[in-house]
C-alpha cells in the first residue's frame, strides 16, 4: 500500500492504511519496541488508534505529504503489528509498535523520548495512553555509557559487601542550618549507617547555601569514618539551575572527597546524561532521586510507566534510583516493584508479565544500577524488606533513624543491628518471613536500640491499595505485612 | 572502639560454629572461600594479606575452618576476615565479607586535619596501630 501512487493522493487516509499498521511485521533484532495502553476516544477503531501512534510517533502528520516520496519512508515509519486488550480493562488495549534504529541518536535519551513520548501523547482521537514498557536492542544500547559506577564497584570502592546498603536522609528536609545539619549526618554515620542524603528539595536556599552545607557534611563524613573504620558518604544533592552551577558543586565536592553526589529527576534527560558523563570522568558515584517521576507514572491509564524511566535511566548512566519499597509510604505494589527492581540489577531481564515486565532485555554489559527503597519504612520490618527487596539495594531509613527516641545514633544503630542479624539468619536458613519478628525481638534483648525502635514503630504500616499494579494478575495485589 | 567494616560487625563475635554457617550459605551459593589477614585496618586498606589462594575447589565447611583456625593461630593478634568470591558473569567480585578474629585491643584511627584556603579541609585517616611497624602493631 505505501508504493501505490493513491497511498499519495493530496488530503487526510487512515493512519492504518498509510503503512503505520502491518500486522505480518516480524520485528528485526535491531528494532526498538515500544507498548503502550491506549485509551481511543467512543468510535475509534483501537488498531487505527494503534496506527496513529506509530504515525504520530514516527514520520506521520496529519495528512498526506508528497515529501515522503523523496524518502525510503517504508523504513522510517513506526508499525504497529499487535494490539490485545487489556486484561479486565475495557475500552484499553495495548499496542506493539516497533521502531527501525535508524530513527534514533546514537547515545541520547532525549531524542529517543523525543519521539516516543513526544507529540503523541496529546493526541486527540486518544483518550489517553501510556508507555508500559520498551525492548532496546543491544546495537542502541551500545551507544550508552551506563551507570558510571554500578552495583558491583560501588560495593568494593566502599568495602560493604553481602548486605543491603543503609541509609538515611537528613529531616527535617528544610530549615537546618548547615552546621545543625552536619550534626544529624555525624549522628546517623557513626550510629551505622553508610549514607546520610540530601532531600531532593535540598540545593542552596536562604538558610542554608551549598558551599556551607558541603563543607559541613564533609567533617561529618569523615569524623564518622574515622570513628567506625568504615568508609562513609553524604550524597551532596548538586542540582541547580543551570549546568554550570551542577559542574561547580559537582567539582566542589570532588574537591572534599565526597565519594558520591546526586541530582533529582526533574534537571531532565539531557542534565542526567552530562552529569553521567562528569561522574564516570570524576571517579563519583551518581544517586538519582526521583523528584517528579509520581506526575506521570503513578496512574494507569496516562503516562509513562516507571519500569520505563529505570531503563531510561540505567541507559542515561546513574548509579542509584529510588525504585520503590512494597511496605513504606509510597506507592508500590509488590509484583511491580519486582519488575522494576530486575530491570535495574539484572544481566538480562526476563520477560514476566505478571511483574509488568513485558520484554526480554539483553543490557548488554551496561553496569547494574542500585534500587533505593525509602519512605516510611523501619527496623520492625526488616525481614519483608529484605525477602521483597533482596540485597543489592539501598534502604533508607529517615524518620526511622532520626525519629528514634534514643537519638539519632541509637535509630542508625539499631537499623544496622537489625539488618545485619537478618542477612545472618537468612544465611543461616532461617525462614525470615515468618520468624523475623521473633528474630529481631531476640536482637533486641541485647540490642537496646533495637528494642526501643521495635515498640516505637511496631504498629506502623501503609496498607493502601497501589495504583500502578501489573494487568496479567486477577486482582490488585496488596502489601502484606 | 570497635572496627565495624564487614558484614556482621554490629553483632557479637560470631563463634566458630557461626561462622561455619556462613561458609555453608557461600558454598552453597557456588562461592569460593578466601581467609586475609591484617594489622592495618584502614577503611581504604582494600588489600589485606591472603592467608592462601581463595578455595576454589573446596567444598566442605570444616575445609574452611581449618585454614580459619590456622591463620589465628598464625596471627592472632590481627584482624581476619572471611571473604566469599562469586565468579559468575555480572558479579565477578566478593559477595560476602565477615571479620573472624579480632586484636584484643583496637586504639582506632586519628582524624587529621590539614586546613587549606577558604574555610576548606583536607582530611586523613591515621590508624594509631598502624603508627608501629608492620608485626608489632597489636603485640
């Protein structure tokens, strides 16, 4: 049909029938594959919809140009070849589409989303869409630095080694000055912990600026060392305004030993690639929060999936990414959160519809990226954190460490008491879903902080039904605890 | 004060039939044992002397604790550790590290501050013990 001089007579034809639809078409090795939820308006035929996203998405506008017939156009249009519905979901489908490499900057999230989530998304025959999941080929994903530390170098730069990594970010988010601020990061250090975080919201305001801050956490990082024998860090939040303020505290913090910074989600694409660039140069580890990502990824029907920012991501090049606890404060059904957590660590991660994962993805050699659970989570509930969650992650633990009532040592203490003697009975082939509690209430008969935290925050637990949960399970599942 | 790198440091020590669970996780997990040893335990001191090539073929616990056992007995006034190597493709690197034997005493570490231009410091961490030469460090 795309050969046929009519396919270029002058006016508006079905995006289905101007080659955007091609249900024979047998993905190549080197596409990029693409499957969104669509949502088309009452009347819309659902593969025409899929079609208009190929288009929309690709080379098409809205109506018939002459221009393509100076191109190899075949090759350059996006083909929908598969739309199901939904499962349990009427008037959703989801649609394949596949996309040939060439359309794509070689190295560039920002092309690639540039097209996929361009445009399209405010398309009007769709009531809404989501992306749910990509395949990158391994030929794309070559083109990409990756994390510039990843899981496994990060844990020997560090010396931390068969166990989660701990964590805590310094509350309240705003107010501190820097010196008071200092004091909470020495605390939660020594106590035992191995990180402390700036918040995301955390860059350089009125009552305290960033060169102050940097230099603060830096004695506190160090002092704590020196008391444990254990390297330490502060992630150094370096977002700004523009790139060059990043590359001065980037650079600042280079210059005081810091051995990691972050940056939040919302500097955008292009931001997290150079910044991923300066790290791999500058021998630092690279933490992402992901201030922002709940606008668009929480909701079914509308947005981008977040499965599909950690692959973005993993490809951008962080070492760390906020991906989701199961049984805190924030979103996360379990079998989701799965999903999310083996596109970040895994070698290859296997196709599971049932964790919304809905590929197979070679990466290809790129390094694995570390998951960071936290928000409102605790010490009583170490045994689900670590079945759920595994031990490549960070956990941190904010409110649990400073809220503690013993003070802020004892919270980090008994966080890493808690978490140590978990990993240790687990080892040992303990069934710790079932007997944790009894195991951290033995811990806690020599561990003093531990018993304090345990009956500070023995009843606290987020039981909300998630929103984002996986399609290819009977009911939304609900975090056990 | 009392060095906390390692797996289980925020435990008690563990004792030998502890530690022996942990190998029995490693070797189940197809992991290769290795003993080290050291009197400087900087927290950047990622090479500590190797008591013996890492077990690659051993397959029983009680292997692993003799050489635990030897290498106390050898230097037991060190710090020991116990690591787990893991050769599969993606990890290629330790997977579990766990301190054995510790010195009696452990005077812990100076902080020294070198302070530069603009409020700025530049910071070293000396370990008292490692202030003696290397064998009478922990004596």
């Amino acid at each position: 049909m795309g050969s046929t001089p009519n396919r270029y007579k002058s006016g508006v034809m079905p995006y289905a029938q101007m080659g955007y639809w091609d249900p024979d078409y047998d993905p190549k090795e080197t596409d990029v594959i693409a499957v969104f939820r669509i949502s088309p308006q009452d009347g819309v035929d659902p593969i025409e919809a899929a079609a208009a996203v190929a288009g929309e998405s690709s080379t098409a506008t809205w109506t018939v140009v002459w221009t393509d017939r100076l191109t190899a156009c075949d090759a350059y249009r996006a083909k929908a070849f598969r739309v199901v519905p939904v499962p349990g979901a009427p008037g959703q489908y989801f649609s394949y589409i596949a996309y040939d490499i060439d359309l794509f900057e070689e190295g560039s999230i920002a092309n690639l989303t540039a097209s996929i989530i361009g445009n399209v998304f405010g398309f009007k025959p769709l009531k809404a869409l989501r992306l749910e999941d990509m395949r990158i080929p391994v030929a794309y994903l070559k083109t990409f630095q990756g994390p510039p530390t990843g899981i496994v170098v990060e844990r020997e730069r560090l010396d931390k080694f068969g166990r989660p990594l701990l964590g805590a970010t310094t509350k309240p988010k705003l107010g501190l000055s820097s010196k008071n601020y200092g004091r909470v990061v020495y605390e939660a250090l020594k106590g035992g912990l191995d990180f402390v975080k700036d918040d995301e919201n955390i860059n350089s305001q009125p009552f305290m600026h960033w060169r102050d801050r940097f230099l603060y956490c830096m004695e506190a990082v160090n002092k704590a060392s020196a008391a444990t024998g254990e390297v330490k860090g502060h992630y150094l939040n370096v977002t700004a305004a523009t790139m060059e303020d990043m590359y001065e505290r980037a650079d600042f913090a280079k210059q005081l030993g810091s051995c990691i910074v972050m940056i939040d989600l919302v500097i955008g694409y292009t931001a997290i690639q150079s910044m991923a660039k300066w790290a791999r140069r500058n021998d630092m580890i690279l933490h992402l929060h992901r201030a922002g990502h709940g606008t668009y990824t929480r909701q079914k029907a509308h947005g981008v999936s977040f499965r599909v920012i950690a692959k973005w991501m993993r490809m951008a090049g962080v070492d760390h990414i906020h991906a989701g606890t199961v049984v805190g404060k924030l979103e996360g059904d379990p079998n989701v959160i799965k999903g999310i957590y083996s596109i970040c660590r895994d070698s290859f991660t296997k196709q599971n519809l049932e964790h919304g994962v809905f590929f197979d993805q070679d990466w290809a050699g790129l390094r694995k990226l570390m998951p960071v659970a936290s928000g409102g989570i605790h010490a009583g509930q170490m045994h689900q954190l670590i079945t759920y969650l595994g031990e490549d992650v960070v956990l941190q633990f904010g409110g649990g460490t400073i809220g503690h009532p013993d003070g802020i040592q004892a919270g980090a203490t008994a966080n890493r008491v808690a978490l140590e003697v978990m990993i240790k009975a687990r080892n040992e082939g303990r069934d710790i879903w079932n007997e944790g509690p009894q195991i951290l209430a033995e811990a806690a008969k020599w561990c003093s902080p531990l018993r304090a935290a345990l009956d500070t925050w023995k009843d606290v637990t987020f039981n909300y039904q998630s929103t984002d949960t996986a399609d290819f399970v009977p009911t939304p599942t609900m975090a056990e605890a | 004060m009392r060095i906390t790198q390692g797996t289980f440091s925020f435990l008690p020590d563990l004792t030998d039939t502890e530690v022996s669970a942990q190998i029995d996780y490693a070797l189940a997990q197809g992991w290769a044992i290795g003993v080290e040893y050291t009197d400087d335990p900087h927290p950047r001191n990622c090479y500590w002397e190797m008591w013996g090539n890492p077990m690659f073929d051993l397959r029983d616990a009680a292997g692993a604790m003799t050489e635990v056992h030897a290498c106390r007995k050898a230097h037991p006034h060190t710090y020991i550790r116990v690591n787990a190597f893991d050769a599969t493709r993606g990890f290629e690197t330790t997977r579990l590290s766990f301190i054995v034997n510790r010195p009696a005493t452990e005077p812990g570490f100076l902080l020294k501050r070198h302070e530069v231009g603009g409020r700025q410091i530049q910071y070293t961490i000396e370990s008292y013990a490692a202030q003696a030469p290397e064998g009478r460090r922990y004596e």
